[in-house]
C-alpha cells in the first residue's frame, strides 16, 4: 500500500501535469488536422499512454519516473501547417518520433547524435516555436477582454502564491467562463469516454522531416533528457536506455490514436523525487506510480473535457495555451542565448523559427535549426582555420 504523503504528491502531480497543459495538448492535434473526435481519442491515449508508462516505469526500477505527453511538441505542432495528407501524415510523424526514441534508446549512436545538438539551437528552436503562442494572451485580451482579463489576473495572482497552482487556476475561471459566456444548452458529449479512433498513417517526407524529426528533437532536449538529469540530481540512478525505449514504445502504440509523443517529465519528476514527496527516498517512486494511475482516469474523461471545451470563446483556449508556455518560453531563451558561442547562431534558429515559413513542405523549425547548425560549423571551421 503506498504511503499516504506519496498518494496526496501523486494527486498533485496528476491534477497539474494534466489540467495545466491539456488546453496545449488540444491546441496542437487540431492545428495538424484532428477533427474534434480525433481530438478526443488524441487527448485519452495520450493520458492513458504517459499513465501507463509512469505506473511501469516506476513499479519496475522503484524509483520516481514521471511521465508525461510532450508539452513542448505539442507547442510545435500548434504553429505547424498540416501536411498534404492531413491527420493521417501527422500521425506517421508521431509514430517516427516516438520510433526514433526508442532507437536512441537502444542505439547508443543516434542517442549520441541527438544529445550532441547543441543545446542553445535546441531552446532557441523551441523559443521560436513558442513565440507565436505565447503572445495569444495579449491578442485575446485586446479580442475579448471581458473573457481574458479574468483569466490572465487569476493566473498572476496565483502564480505569486504558488506557480505550479497558476494555470490549473486560470483553467478553473476558463471553465467559468463557459458557463457565463458559452452554449451550456449545446453541451452533450457523444460519449464521455471517447471512442479511441484509429487513424492510418500516411508516410512522407514532410511528415518525416516536417513533423516526426522536430518532434522528436524538441521532445529529447526539452524533455527525456531533462528528465533523466531531474532524477540523477536527486540521487537516482535510471537506465536511460531501457527507459527512453519504453517512452518512445508508448509513443509508437499510442500515436495511430492520435497521441503525439509520451516522454519523461521534468517539472513532475522533480515534485515525485524530492523530499516533499516522501522522506524517505525509497518510497518515493509510489508518487509518480500513484499519478499514473490518475492520468488514465483523468483520460477515461477526455470525450466530456474536450466537449466542454469546445464550448468556450474562441479566445479562451489559446489564451490558455499561452500562459501555460510564458515560463517555458522565458527559460528557452535565456537558455538560447547565455552561451555568447552559439548567440549568433541561436538567435538565426530562433528567427527562422518563429516566422513560421514553410519551404519545400519542411516548416520553420527544421529550417532554424538547419540554418542555426550550418552557421556553428562555419563559425568552428573560420575558427580552426585562423
């Protein structure tokens, strides 16, 4: 029986892994081609995929694995243009960034190759993909600010008392909304467990190059790897290998039913291995087993959440999105830009980012990073040769 503190960080951790970065989450299946029924299956594999994942992960190495969707490349998928194919080209490239995992995972090689991308280019390319979003606050305000304004000051105020409390608190005065300014008489979920749909992938190079490889790249900085560092500081040993597979193995399953990307938590993963979570060290990994747990229940409710959300002003979800992403986005810029080595070349990837061009059916972020990388190898080759 777990430890009641390790069962109340679990609870914890479920309710702000999950509320705080749903509305992304939806955000960036439908930007890709989900309908709104693909949207729901996406939603519910996605939580039932990190769920099951965490409760393995943990149970089996008895250390605090946390587990969650891929913040970050839904973010990216939120600014990409759907590929020719639609949905269905959008879940081949899931299927190839959780593929590519699991292969880093057991070929020490690319994992090599991924971990050697300079990580400046990494969050400047993030950065980049995120600018767009986070500046949906203030359009939405400027839109509609008898919606957004209540949403925003929540958001502030609770973030000064306790961050992690912020966006689940701007999610609550969201819901509000939709039932002072939406169509509550419209509401009716065709289920409140949606249907898991199976969508067939259509494989191309755009979906490849334009989704699965930025996926997977914006997946393996800001997240697996970042992971696997949270629970070393805090004096655990993972096996990296076997752990980056198992999350890349759900990634592959989970993907045909809509689910981006599964991949080890930062954030959470520190809450489930620090001392608030249990004294004692070797009972901690009961907290992200427990929160797994409650990420499958949670994604049992999918078909009613993504109803109910359907239901708010337009403005509200991006707004939502936006301030989900402000800290991310202030993290991967700093981050982009303290090394004065790769300034230069960080803030080209970020300005190619961020315009969101697409050339040849390959969007910004392959671009900038394309570009970002060309000017260090220039920038090293000069450098040896003077």
């Amino acid at each position: 029986m777990p430890p009641i503190q390790t069962i109340s960080t679990g609870f914890v951790v479920a309710m702000v892994g999950f509320f705080s970065s749903f509305p992304i989450l939806l955000q960036g299946i439908t930007a890709v081609g989900a309908s709104s029924e693909q949207a729901a299956s996406g939603l519910m594999t996605a939580a039932i995929a990190m769920g099951l994942a965490g409760l393995v992960l943990s149970l089996a190495d008895r250390i605090p694995a946390s587990v969650a969707w891929s913040t970050p490349g839904a973010a990216f998928l939120a600014v990409t243009a759907p590929v020719e194919a639609g949905f269905a080209g959008a879940v081949a490239g899931f299927i190839v960034a959780g593929a590519l995992t699991v292969i880093s995972g057991l070929w020490q090689p690319l994992g090599r190759l991924a971990a050697a991308i300079p990580t400046p280019l990494a969050q400047a390319m993030l950065g980049g993909v995120l600018l767009p979003i986070v500046i949906l606050p203030i359009t939405s305000m400027v839109a509609d600010p008898l919606v957004v304004a209540p949403i925003v000051l929540i958001w502030f105020a609770l973030g000064r008392i306790n961050k992690l409390m912020a966006v689940p608190g701007a999610v609550a005065v969201a819901a509000l909304s939709v039932v002072f300014h939406g169509d509550l008489a419209a509401y009716g979920p065709a289920s409140v467990v949606p249907e898991a749909i199976w969508t067939t992938p259509v494989f191309s190079i755009p979906a490849v190059l334009g989704i699965g490889v930025p996926l997977f790249i914006v997946t393996m900085a800001t997240q697996n790897i970042p992971g696997l560092a949270v629970m070393r500081s805090y004096g655990y040993a993972p096996r990296s290998g076997p752990m980056l597979a198992a999350v890349g193995g759900f990634s592959v399953i989970s993907g045909p039913f809509g689910a981006p990307a599964t991949c080890l938590a930062a954030i959470t993963a520190a809450m489930c291995a620090s001392e608030d979570s249990h004294p004692d060290r070797a009972q901690r990994f009961w907290s992200a087993a427990v929160a797994g747990v409650l990420y499958c229940a949670l994604g049992l409710f999918a078909g009613a959440i993504t109803a109910f959300a359907a239901l708010a002003p337009s403005v509200v979800l991006p707004t939502i999105a936006g301030l989900a992403l402000l800290g991310v986005f202030a993290g991967s810029t700093a981050a982009a830009l303290e090394d004065a080595e790769f300034r230069e070349a960080s803030v080209i990837t970020f300005v190619i980012t961020a315009s969101g061009v697409a050339v040849m059916g390959l969007g910004g972020a392959v671009w900038g990073l394309l570009a970002g990388g060309i000017v260090v190898l220039i920038q090293r080759v000069l450098g040896k040769g003077t």
